[in-house]
C-alpha cells in the first residue's frame, strides 16, 4: 500500500565479490558468537549488509539488513552452503562468496528489480520490472499487477483520512474466515505484516509521521512464489515510505478514483451510455442514433455559461445542450469532475448557489435526466437528505446523499427546498460491486460535488454565478422544482473518443 542508507546502497549495488576473508585460524567448534564477532571486526558494515541483501535473494535470510552478523545471518550462511554442497561452517570463503554472487545475481534479473520513486505516494520501492506493469493510480496509491493477476503491488498512502498508525495496524493485522496472519510486527515507526488471503501469500509494509501514513503491499500466487518470496523480502527491507514528496493534488480521493480509470464497479464516472432503440421498440424514448453518452447541466450565469460534470463533457467531439444546440465552448477540470459549457443563445435563468455547505440532513432534491435511453426525455425529480457532509474516504470536495440518481444524473444540480444549488450530482455506489466485495447490498449512497467547490471551480474560470439568498423561505416539492427547473438542460456527447 510508500534514503535508503549508505551501507544499504552499498548492498544494492554491490555488483563485484565482496573480498573474501581468509578462513579463520581457530578451532573448528569456536562458539558462534565468536565467530559473529570475527565477522563484525574485520569486514566493513557495506560487506555485511550486501551479504544480507544476496542471502535474501537466494531464499536463505528473512531478517533486518542491519549489517550486524548475529545468529540469523549466520544461520543463512550455513542453510546456504548446505543446500548448494558447500561446508556447512558459516565460513565465508572463496567459494561461498562466488556461488552466493552467482545465485543472488540471477534471481535478482530474472525479475527484473528496478528502483522506482511513486509520484502519487512519494514511496521509493523495488519493483520486479519483469513480472509486472503499472495499472495506473488508485484512489490511495499506484498499483501494478502481472499479466495473469498473480502478482499485484500496490502503493497507499494515508494522509486526510485522520488514520493513525496503531489503527491501520489493527485492521490490516486481523485474521478472518479466509486470512491467515503469520508476522504482524510493529518496529521503528512502523509495521510488517505477513499472511495469506483468498489462495495468495501477500507482505504489508507500513510508516508514519503523525497521520501521514505510507507503504507498499505485494501478493502473490502460489505460481510465482519462487521468485517473488525473495523480492517481498527484499522490497520490505528496502522501501523508502519517505523518500519524496507525493505529488500534489487536491481533488481529493473521489476524483482520483475517476482519473484512475477503476471508478466503474465502485461509482458511475461516466455519462449515460447511450443505445438506439430496438427496431420493435419504437415507445422507448431516446436520442438519435450518433449520441455516445448523456448527463445533465444547469445554468450558473447570465451570460450563458452552464455547469456539468468533467466526465459527462470531457471526451466528446460535439457536447449538445437539450434544443439549443452544440456548446461553442466548452472547459473541463478533471481533477475536480466538473466542466463548462458555453451557450450563445438565450438559456433560462442562473440557478444561486449556497455559500459554504448545507446542513447535515437536510432536504435536498436531485433533478436531471437519467436513464434517457429507456425513461422519458422529461426532467425527472427524486427526494432526499445530506447523509454527509464528506465523500469517500472523507472527501472534503463532496457530499452524501440518500436521493436516488441514476447514470444521466450526472452534472444535474441538488438543490434545497428554496430552489438553491446545494450540489453537483456526480456519483452512485454500484450497489452490485459493493455487494461483491461486503456480502451486503448498500442502500441510498450516493454522491455530488459540494457547493464551496463548485464556487471555486466557477471562480477560477471567472464566471460570474449568482450568490443565493440564505433567507429564502423552504417551499414544497413542487413549488421547489418550478423554480429551477427551466434551466437544466439534458447534456448530450456527440462522437466520444
């Protein structure tokens, strides 16, 4: 799920035979310590931490790469020599320290292990550049997985979530029906954890500073257990949780996971995708054949300009505006999930917009136009209330909410009872995934762009939107949605890349 020391580089990149110590002049049952001691005195703290490092890769040391020769060191050395036909003394001759060259050597390329510094985490880590490639970012981190899914890596970091160190401890070390924990450990300023879970061993690695927690997680199938054991080991005695700066991105978690590419499954991030209707099914109301995708905007200035979201608009070719025709103009923000459209002819008026945030529980109506390839071309209206003032992983850019949306909703305004944008509708929990990966089926999560940050996205493109009264009277249901509703809009993507 994020320097290394000089003697630690020096063990990564030794590359030529460490030089080998005469054998001692003592007798051959000299206790052990004596021996861990001869080693310590008489050969530099780099030699030593290579040597940890190289047994490692042949599967023989599981420790710290301290540079210290203590009983694990020298337990490795002798498990080595025994397993390759080598005296079994824990003397480091010439011979040993060929063969464990040569073996480390080849295990460390036949993956292919590759420093590489995460810029969404700032993690430095070892990867086995061979076995997998890069999935792209997560919600938390980056992810990289094998071409048949055995391996999988993925870097976390913990920052606005509040989480502490003891706490993600606790969860990630608790065994269930279906994982096993075989090393959870906590150790300078973090933790090691060691199972298997759903038919793959896995190694988590974790650091903190405070609240900003980072590390790195790799699993892996039986399959691949040969090599990539060594490089778990390996990768957790070398990851850098603190090595660079993550780079900066204040969208917040919801925004990332759409940018990622892995919404679908957890949220819609995409306009309605749109279908033809059926020859035989002439009743169903739908957009002309042509028409990739659909969403909902709604008017947020005098002079024309209408607020959607970014995955609604952001890869058409042609956005079109219910009958009034193709936006001339039209500004996306990714990173924030909303976008612009520029309108040249007359739109209905500009829908206020609250200053700060609504209240907890408070009654909201989501309006727009979902489903369009099945329902009616109509505005449709569902009820609700704020269930939250933060989105997933708390989100500070988003909103909760129990009223029903559907694809096509997306970019639609919520709004309270006296007809003020308290929202942009942006996203549904997909109850099925969720039901997947829980075993229980969520009800009513669903989710829009808070007001404070669609001002500031309105604000940096200078559009001039209207502040709404905060003393306006609550109105019903009805009285609410003729107040707004002859400014929203369907949204529709003409030629989507």
């Amino acid at each position: 799920m994020r320097g290394v020391t000089t003697a630690v580089l020096a063990g990564l990149l030794l590359c030529a035979a460490p030089v080998a110590m005469p054998a001692p002049a003592f007798a051959a049952r000299t206790a052990e310590q004596d021996l861990a001691a001869l080693y310590n005195q008489n050969t530099d703290a780099a030699f030593r931490t290579g040597l940890q490092h190289r047994l490692t890769w042949t599967g023989d040391y599981a420790g710290p790469f301290d540079g210290r020769i203590g009983p694990q060191t020298l337990r490795a050395v002798r498990d080595f020599q025994a397993r390759h036909g080598l005296r079994a003394d824990g003397v480091m001759d010439d011979a040993f320290l060929k063969r464990v060259i040569e073996i480390s050597d080849a295990a460390r390329e036949a993956v292919g292990f590759v420093q590489v510094t995460d810029e969404a985490t700032g993690v430095h880590l070892g990867l086995p550049g061979a076995l997998v490639a890069p999935m792209g970012e997560t919600e938390v981190g980056s992810l990289w997985r094998s071409d048949d899914g055995g391996i999988e890596i993925e870097t976390v970091r913990f920052s606005k979530e509040g989480y502490t160190l003891d706490g993600v401890f606790g969860v990630l070390s608790q065994a269930g029906p279906d994982k096993t924990v075989s090393l959870a450990e906590e150790a300078n300023g973090g933790f090691t954890i060691r199972g298997h879970e759903d038919g793959r061993d896995f190694l988590i690695r974790f650091s903190g500073r405070g609240t900003d927690l980072r590390g790195f997680s790799v699993a892996w199938s039986p399959a691949h257990a040969d090599l990539i054991a060594p490089y778990a080991q390996v990768a957790a005695q070398t990851v850098e949780p603190f090595a660079g700066e993550p780079r900066s991105n204040d969208a917040g978690p919801m925004a990332r996971l759409f940018q990622s590419g892995r919404a679908e499954g957890v949220a819609f991030g995409e306009g309605e995708r749109v279908a033809a209707a059926p020859k035989d099914a002439p009743s169903l109301a739908s957009p002309a054949p042509g028409f990739d995708s659909s969403g909902t905007g709604f008017v947020v200035s005098r002079d024309g300009w209408l607020l959607t979201n970014a995955h609604v608009a952001k890869a058409c070719k042609t956005v079109l505006v219910g009958d009034l025709g193709a936006a001339s103009q039209v500004v996306v923000d990714e990173d924030h999930d909303l976008a612009l459209l520029k309108l040249d002819g007359k739109v209905g008026k500009p829908l206020p917009i609250v200053a700060g945030k609504p209240r907890l529980g408070e009654d909201i109506l989501a309006l727009g136009f979902p489903l369009r390839s099945i329902l009616a071309d109509s505005l449709n209206v569902t009820r609700g209330n704020v269930s939250s003032l933060m989105g997933l992983m708390n989100d500070a850019n988003y909103l909760q909410i129990s009223a029903p949306v559907q694809p096509g909703n997306s970019g639609g305004p919520l709004v309270d009872l006296a007809g003020r944008v308290v929202g942009v509708v942006t996203a549904k929990l997909n109850a099925v995934a969720v039901a997947d990966l829980t075993g229980d089926i969520p009800q009513s999560i669903n989710f829009a762009i808070r007001p404070d940050a669609a001002a500031r996205f309105l604000e940096e493109h200078h559009v001039a939107f209207d502040t709404a009264d905060a003393s306006l009277p609550l109105e019903s249901v009805p009285d609410a949605t003729a107040k707004v509703q002859d400014s929203i809009y369907p949204v529709l993507c003409l030629g989507a890349n």
